[in-house]
C-alpha cells in the first residue's frame, strides 16, 4: 500500500501552533481493506514539520470523483469508500484519482 503525491495547494499556518492544509493527494496504487498509511509521514515531509501531528482530516474531492477519502484518526489510515454507499472501495489500483483533502494539524 502506497499513497501517491501528497501536495499542498494552500495553506494556513498563522494560528499559532495549529495549522490547516488543502492538498491534493493520488489514490494508492495497491489499496487493500483496511486503508492506507503513509498520510502523515507525506504531509512531515510537504511541509518540513518533523514534529506535525494530524488532528483531522476532511475529504474535498469533487463530487464526480467515485470514492471519497475518509481518515481513521486511531490506526493513522485513509480509507476510500464509495461516495454512492458508503461501503470500503474495492478498487485496488487506485492511482489514477486524485482525491482533495483539507488537513488539520499541529
């Protein structure tokens, strides 16, 4: 399992210590049940935050895009699931989408 890209495309970092990121990441090439791990380990290096913890993530995908990304905060993992049903992905090769996240942190 591997998440593609992570890129920032805006950010908020005059909040003190709590930061906000709108960013765009590619699907995972070989995502299997259960999720992705690796968000936060790109986002240390997109914004050269060693430190960085994520506190929340919210989904902004454009409605055309199938799954949508949602963040299990305890077990560090994206999980896609589709945006019809709500049911975990079953698409394993998902590097072809690129899905938008707005990305909470300290």
């Amino acid at each position: 399992m591997a998440l593609g890209a992570l890129t920032i495309v805006e950010k908020v970092e005059a909040v003190g210590p709590a930061f906000t990121y709108r960013c765009t990441i590619v699907g995972d090439g070989a995502y299997s049940a259960g999720g992705s791990t690796g968000l936060l380990a790109k986002l240390r290096v997109a914004t050269g935050k060693e430190n960085l913890n994520i506190i929340g993530v919210q989904g902004q995908s454009a409605p055309a895009t199938v799954s949508e990304l949602e963040y299990d905060h305890t077990n560090e993992k994206l999980f896609a699931r589709v945006r019809a049903t709500g049911v975990e992905s079953a698409v394993a090769d998902q590097s072809a989408v690129t899905y938008g996240l707005v990305i909470d942190a300290a």
